[in-house]
C-alpha cells in the first residue's frame, strides 16, 4: 500500500456518465490517453470520435499532451481495465462543476499526502479511515474540514489508523532561587530529554506517551529539589488537540505582551524618579 498514491474516492472506478479529470498522456490515431487523476491515474481513452463534434481536422488543436481535460464515463471494463470517455459530450456548465469537485479533492488529497508523510501512515488508510466516511457525511471531506475548525464535534464518529501518533503534554513551573538557579534548572530539564527515545518521537502509544511524561517529571523533580529549588505541576500528563495547542500559543503570546508592558511601565517610572522635582 503506496504511502502517497491513492485514489480520491472510496470506488475503484468512476461511474458511467459521470464527469472525471484526466491528464492527456499520448495521442494516436484511434485517440487520446489519459490518466484519470482523481483514480489514483488509472488508464483511460478518448476515442477519436468523441473528441469533437465537429469533423476533426486536427487532433493537436483539439487536444494537447500534458493538458488536464474534463470528459464523461462511456464505459468501464472492470476485468480487463478498459475506461471509454468523450470529450464531445462535455458542456460549460459540466466542466466547471467538475473543476471545482477537482479543486476541492486536491485540496484534500494534499492534507493527506501530507500526514500520510508525517505520521508514515499509508494514504489510503487515512481516507478510509476519514476522507471517505467525511465525504458520505459532508458531502465533500473539505467542507467537514473548514466546519470542524469551529465545531470539533465533526470529529466524534471518526476512527484514526492505530498506528497514527498521538502527541502528549504537561505544563511545569520549575523554580530555584539558589546560586547556580539556572544552571540547576537546565540540569534538571535535561532529566527529561533523557527519558526520549525513537519509539516517543514516531509511533508512541497514548498511555506510553503519559507514563513516559510521568516519569520524566519525578526525574525532572529530584533534580531540582536536591539543588534547594521546587517543581509544580500546573497541568498532569494528558492527550492534547491542535485546539490545545492553539490556546497555549495564544495563552503564551499574551503573557509576552504583559511582561513587555511591564517592562514599558517599570522603564517610566525609572525615568520619573531619575527627573529633577518641579513646583
């Protein structure tokens, strides 16, 4: 199972009198081949006699190598991958309907293609798993996209592939007010790092990811407190979301404002003592 090559949809094939993107690949005298692009570029013809309606004088004006072009199903031969389409059967109106469900399925396509990558997940197991179930509930998984953005409840009947990894968090607040405070608290980080391995970084499993979290905070807290210095915990172990994530980089961005107004008020008021008394 390819990493990166699936095919939009959850059918193998497309159905007949439905429109499809190809790509043009070769032009011989019976027609034109193509690659269906939204079927994992599965092979596909145009007849010479469903080019044009008009008398063909000649193919290159009609159809060009490399080109993307909108036709209909005429045929599809399962067994033995045969795929009949025409271009002369074509309206306006169905090319751009079909542009725009080609547009929204690239869209898509690329997300996943890009997770598939990250998580080394097989593509066709993250559409089975969302695109398609996404698809049949929303009408297309980009829209279940945009709308789970303020209503996360798009998530709830979807199942992710086992093997995806899950990322864990916990908030510390580590403090020492000792002569080598800093240096003890770099020390005592480090406890954590060390708790790292190859299995955390890739394909983790939740309760491994928070036990191992666990234990580097005790690591990280023997350290610190054997150097007069203390930790608390502000948050335990726990599974987080992108929205989690979102939060606290806003939460952060926020007391970064406040510590630079902070600082702005402290440098006035250093100002107005320094300034001579005046009556």
């Amino acid at each position: 199972m390819s990493l990166t090559n699936c095919r939009f949809y959850e059918e193998k094939y497309p159905e007949i009198d439905s429109f499809v993107m190809v790509n043009v690949k070769q032009i011989a005298e019976m027609g034109a081949y193509v690659k269906l692009l939204e079927y994992d570029n599965i092979d596909g013809m145009i007849l010479l006699s469903e080019l044009s309606r008009r008398r063909i004088r000649s193919i290159q004006k009609l159809i060009r190598v490399g080109r993307n072009e909108v036709v209909v199903v005429l045929r599809v031969d399962k067994e033995k991958g045969y795929i009949d389409l025409s271009k002369r059967r074509v309206s306006t109106e169905d090319v751009i309907k079909c542009e725009e469900r080609y547009n929204k399925g690239k869209m898509v396509h690329s997300i996943m293609r890009h997770v598939a990558e990250k998580t080394e997940v097989p593509i066709e197991d993250l559409y089975k798993n969302i695109g398609w179930p996404l698809n049949k509930k929303y009408g297309h998984c980009i829209d279940a996209f945009k709308i789970s953005i303020t209503n996360p409840d798009v998530w709830n009947d979807i199942t992710f592939p086992s093997n995806a990894p899950t990322k864990v968090r916990a908030d510390v607040e580590v403090t020492c007010f000792g002569y080598d405070g800093i240096d003890a608290i770099k020390a005592a980080l480090s406890q954590a790092e060390a708790r790292d391995t190859a299995e955390t970084q890739v394909k983790v499993r939740l309760n491994d990811g928070i036990k191992r979290l666990e234990e580097a905070i005790v690591d990280v807290r023997a350290s610190i407190e054997a150097a007069g210095g203390r930790l608390e915990v502000k948050m335990e172990p726990k599974a987080v979301t992108e929205t989690d994530d979102a939060e606290l980089q806003a939460l952060m961005e926020k007391r970064e404002r406040e510590n630079a107004e902070v600082s702005g008020d402290e440098s006035v008021s250093e100002s107005d003592d320094n300034a001579p008394d005046t009556i």
